[in-house]
C-alpha cells in the first residue's frame, strides 16, 4: 500500500502541475493581443481577423483542457491512493481523556505554541477570541502550570504571561520575549550577523554559566571564525575594533579582547582556535579545517540560542503541544485497537478501573505478560479459558498473577 501511494504522489508531482497550462493559456492570449492590435491598426479587417481567430483559439483552449484533465485525473488515482491508505476510523472516545475537563489549559497550550513558532498576531487573535468566549470554570483541584527559573526576571515573565485577576489570558510580557527571541534567531539564520545574539549572551551570562550553557563561548567562536576568513558580519558592539584591520589580525585582536572570560573554561578549545595561526596558508587542510568550514555552524548556534532562551523562560526548546501531538499520533491506532477489542469483548476500559488498579479491582499480569483488571479478567474467561486482548495468547484466569504497584 506503501508503494501505491508513493507511486501516486510521483505521478503527480510529475503530471499534477500547471505550467503546460499557463503555456497554453498564454498562447491564446497572444492570439487574442495580436489580432486585437490589427484590428486597431484597421478597423475594417475586424471580420476577417475574427473570422481567422476563431479556428486557432479554440485549439489553444482545448490544449488548456487537456492538460486539466490529465490533472484532474492524476489527483484523482492520489486522491484514492491516500483513502485506502488512511481509512476513515471513529477517533477512540474521550472518556479517559485527562484534559477534556480543562478547557483553560488547553487554550493556553495552543496559544504557548502559537507564540513559540513566532505566529505572534495569531497568538494575540486566539488569545483575544478565547477571553471574549471562556470555558467554563473548572474545578478547584485542576492541575496549574508551574514554571521555575533561575532567571528571576524571564521567570515572572512566564508565571504572569496569561493569567489576569479575572481569569482571563494575556500575553503581552511573553510576546515580548518570543519577539526578541524570532529577531535574534533571525538575524542569526538570514543575515548571518552574530551581534545580538552576542549581546543577549553577556546580557544572561551569570545564569547560563551557572547552567553550564556553552552558548556565550560558541557564540565568541564562531564570530572568531568569521572575523579570522573575512566574513560579512556586523561588529561585535564591544569588542568591536576601529583600527580597520581585517582578516586573521582582527580575529587576534578579538579573541585578546573577548576570550579572557573563557580562559579557564574553555583553554583547549582557546588553544586550537589560535593555533589554526599557523596554518593560515593552508588552512583547508589543516587539523583545524573543521572549526573553520563547518557546514552547520550556524544551525548549531541557533539551536543553542532557542534552547538556552526558552530554558531561561521555564520551557523546553520545543513546543509540548507538538510534542504531545507527535506522541498522540505514535499512540493513536494502538487506542484504536484497544478499544475494539473491548467492545468486541464487551468489556470496560477505564483509567479508574485499569489504570492502575485499585485494591477491589486490582491489575493481574497473564502468563503473556500483558496486565488487565480483575473484574475484566473474570469478565473475559468466565470460568474457562481466554483470550489476551492484546496478543494472540490464552490461558486460564487462575494462572494470572496480581500485580503489586
């Protein structure tokens, strides 16, 4: 089935585009301009020039058919190559679901990750929509989300980033912070300028170092790196040098003036940076020739940027609403599963009852391996022998042992 789908995509992308379409369309607009300018130039050949148009138009329009139609039916064999692929299958039901309740928290999960992938004026839309149309209020003993920090100031920030008096979001503060983070990584990614993201570095530098983080040090490095071949980027604003010298001599003039702080941390890597000194002539195939032409450098710094800057917020580098989509999906034909086998059996399958157990209903592992409840136990071998529901195993239920959590 694999291989059908792939095959359908192939022909699509191969026949599925428009430009013989726009050739021809094109080509009939040509026809029409020309014969529109004779006529123009004199009105009294009109008749005639119509007459000759009709004939040439009419085949252009029919190539314009024809490429639709091979279109139209390659994105019709796609079209069933994806429905026996991704049969339309019932969503499992949402009793065990632990959120269903928490309206609240899911909002503010999508606006989180609105505002994580820099769609900030999406954020403020969602955000403004949900206040105008609020769930209802959930009980007292819903889970918060708590954040903690080292960094006291981004750590507010995140605490007070949705909830007011009232209950309702706001984001402003956190949009701040995501908006300087997307210029940041911007100016990074695009313009391969290392200048603010420098500056933010030195801004957090007691708190990343007390992390651990190598960021501020990458950061120095691989500015070396392009001061050392010459590369465009904006000065550093303040270790910037106003002597106008370029080259290896500004990326010496530089690491005296920046790598001081690092001396201790960071010496062998200090050491090769100056030792690639002497082989400036040859540097390509030097021992060194990593450090200086590495294909994703700026990828890395980047990726330690986002990483360091979320962290300093309370978050992960990457979005939990992704995250928990990514891992709902791996989970989901499982559930599917799972839940016909129980309505097959006509058993129950709760968090309450199952999920762990409890001293009445407690969890029994079959010689399988596989754990259910009791009471699903009897339920399913009702004095003989049966089938695990997870696995084509049997057994009897007096061979399942108890499970002690």
């Amino acid at each position: 089935m694999e291989e059908t789908s792939q095959a359908a995509h192939e022909r699509l992308e191969r026949k599925g585009n428009l430009k013989k379409s726009v050739d021809h369309v094109q080509e009939t607009i040509d026809l029409l301009m020309k014969a529109r300018a004779t006529i123009a130039a004199d009105p009294s050949v009109a008749t005639t020039t119509l007459a000759k148009l009709q004939t040439p138009v009419k085949q252009s329009l029919g190539k314009v058919n024809g490429d639709l139609k091979e279109i139209h039916a390659s994105l019709g064999k796609y079209s069933k190559a994806l429905d026996k692929k991704f049969k339309d299958k019932p969503l499992p039901s949402s009793s065990n679901d632990a959120l269903s309740s928490h309206a609240s928290l899911i909002n503010r999960a999508i606006a989180m990750h609105l505002l994580r992938e820099g769609q900030l004026s999406v954020a403020s839309t969602f955000i403004s929509e949900a206040n105008t149309h609020p769930p209802p209020p959930e009980a007292p003993s819903s889970p918060a989300a708590s954040v903690t920090s080292p960094d006291h100031d981004m750590q507010d920030t995140v605490q007070n980033d949705f909830t007011n008096d009232d209950g309702t979001f706001r984001s402003e503060p956190l949009q701040k912070q995501f908006a300087q983070m997307y210029y940041i990584l911007h100016e990074l990614r695009n313009r391969k300028n290392l200048a603010p993201a420098i500056l933010w570095a030195r801004q957090h530098s007691q708190v990343l170092e007390t992390r651990g983080s190598n960021l501020e040090f990458e950061l120095c490095r691989l500015y070396f790196v392009c001061q050392y071949l010459g590369l465009d980027t904006s000065d550093d604003p303040v270790t910037s040098d106003p002597n106008g010298i370029s080259g290896p001599l500004k990326a010496i003039r530089y690491a005296q003036l920046a790598f001081g702080n690092f001396a201790t941390r960071y010496t062998r890597e200090i050491n090769q940076l100056l030792g690639s000194l002497c082989f400036h002539s040859n540097l390509a195939q030097s021992p060194y020739a990593h450090i200086f032409y590495n294909e994703s450098a700026w990828d890395e710094v980047a990726s330690s940027f986002t990483r360091e800057f979320c962290s300093l917020l309370g978050l992960s580098a990457d979005s939990p609403l992704y995250l928990a989509a990514t891992a709902g999906a791996i989970a989901l034909p499982t559930l599917l599963k799972l839940e016909n086998i129980m309505k097959e059996k006509r058993t129950e399958w709760t968090t309450r009852q199952e999920l762990p157990g409890t001293d009445a209903n407690p969890p029994m592992m079959m010689p399988c391996g596989h754990v259910i409840a009791k009471e699903t136990l009897d339920r399913l071998s009702k004095g003989g022998r049966l089938k695990c529901p997870y696995c084509p195993g049997e057994s009897l239920a007096r061979d399942a042992r108890r499970v002690y959590l």
